[in-house]
C-alpha cells in the first residue's frame, strides 16, 4: 500500500523481508543488542467496515490479527500488538495507538515503511516510534476522543455510506446539544453501557461532549473521556438522537443518566459513523 507520505521500501528492506519471507532470520546479522527488547509503537490508521474489529478473533478477520501477520514478517517475531482500545466491527481509526515488545533491530522508520508496504489498503501505520519499557497504549492513556458523524438528509450519501449514520427525519440540534452538555463530569454511566462489559466501575469523567459541523446535513458528535464502557458512545448517540428526533425530553435524558439503567436509554447508533480520533497521554 502506498499511503499519504509512505514510499517503497529501501533496498536494505526488500532485502530483508525477503530473507525474512524465506525462512532464514539467520542471514540478518546478529548483534548483541539485538537481545535487548524494545516497546515499539506505532499510531495507525485503520477503515473498519470489512474487519470484525480490532481484537483478534478465531474465525473472523480482525486489525490486530492482520498487523502481527506483518509484523513477525517484518521482525521474525510473534508479537501481542496492544491497543489504546478495542474497536468494534465496522468502527474506524484516525489515530489508534498501539505497541509490542520485540527485541528487533530494525529502526522504526523501517519498520514503519515496511509495514505499509505489506498491510492492505485500508490500514496504514501514520508513526512508529521506540517509547520506555513501562508505555502501555491502554493503560498509559489520560483520554480518548472519539468522533460519531450523522447525515440528516433523506438524500443518501452513496460514497460515504460506511462512515457515517443517515437519520432521514429532521433533527432538532439544539436538542441534542442540550443533551450533551449534561453528560460532561464524572457521572455513572450504566445507562449507556451494553451488556457483556468487563468494566466493573461503571463511573467515567467526560471532558467534552458537544455537537459539532451542521453543514449540509452533516453531524458530528465529539466526546473526550478519561475511559468508556461497552458501546457507551454509540448508547450516546442513539439517544441523543432520540430527543432530536423528539421522542424524548432533555429532562427526560437526564433522568436517564441518574436512573442507570440501560434499559431506558435509546438503541445502539450502528457502528460505520464512529471514529477514534485521538488519543491523549
């Protein structure tokens, strides 16, 4: 794949997948710093609608099981690529951050290159980077951004069909800002957690919630939090979507966020209008 800034890979590194794809780790020289491991991470961009989302699964194509493939033909290691987060199937990435531990010599700008000549067309690795032995991309995370994008029009956008959420009947933006301006601090957010989450303090502190764009039709709802639950953001959008389409009072929404019930909050918004952003140490 040829991205946004990458070029094809040196000589030096054609050479070295070769031998790499041949079996033969051994004709790469050897040095005794090459025993010493290294976090590597790397800032990636990804198109989600045709994976199962970021978590390696058994039978289903996922981010994370597509980039240890590359990366152990570039490294000759097996790695566990971690991430600042688990997307969810059709759900994208700006900016997803993620590291491994590997005791390969070759510099990440190389590494780097190398990736993007090998990863399909819809992940690109944007930064690759040595950081300390104790980063880890989750849990050295302060906060995460992440961005919903709607199209309130009953005019389809055929092109950008799996990135965003067409809602046909107008929607009321002052509503819907309303409602997110309630849900910024530290509050319980069972309410908008979906079921089978791990998470056991469902407390989160949200730092910005705010309704964006409203150009052409064109939404986008922005949420920074210190962490989030099972689907919070998509349980968000879709009730914030409510009260904008006037199904449900601003009064209403709050009384939701108190009661903490995920049973009284809206549906799910789909996946494809989801977007990580940024993610901020």
């Amino acid at each position: 794949m040829q991205g946004p800034g990458s070029s094809i890979p040196s000589v030096k590194i054609r050479s070295f997948l070769r031998e790499r794809q041949e079996g033969n780790p051994f004709r790469v020289p050897l040095s005794v710093g090459m025993m010493d491991q290294k976090n590597i991470r790397l800032i990636v961009a990804y198109d989600g609608t045709r994976y199962h989302g970021w978590q390696r699964q058994k039978n289903a194509m996922t981010i994370q099981e597509v980039m240890e493939k590359q990366i152990r033909v570039m490294t000759g290691e097996s790695v566990s690529l971690m991430a600042s987060g688990r997307t969810d199937a059709g759900v994208h990435a700006f900016n997803q951050v993620c590291n491994f531990v590997a005791r390969s010599t070759l510099p990440p700008h190389s590494l780097q290159k190398g990736l993007n000549s090998l990863l399909p067309d819809d992940i690109y690795v944007k930064d690759a980077a040595y950081v300390p032995m104790d980063f880890h991309s989750r849990y050295s995370a302060k906060s995460k951004i992440y961005e919903y994008r709607i199209l309130n029009s009953d005019t389809p956008d055929i092109f950008d069909r799996n990135f965003l959420w067409q809602v046909r009947p107008p929607l009321d933006v002052e509503a819907i800002a309303a409602c997110l301006s309630h849900l910024r601090g530290s509050h319980d957010f069972s309410s908008f957690r979906s079921s089978g989450s791990s998470n056991t303090d469902p407390v989160r502190t949200i730092l910005t919630s705010e309704l964006r764009g409203l150009e052409n039709g064109r939404l986008r709802i922005v949420i920074e939090a210190d962490g989030f639950l099972r689907h919070m953001v998509r349980n968000i959008v879709g009730t914030v979507v409510e009260a904008g389409l006037g199904k449900m009072s601003i009064q209403r929404f709050t009384e939701i966020i108190s009661l903490k019930d995920r049973r009284l909050a809206g549906v799910k918004a789909p996946p494809q209008g989801l977007f990580l952003v940024e993610v901020r140490y």
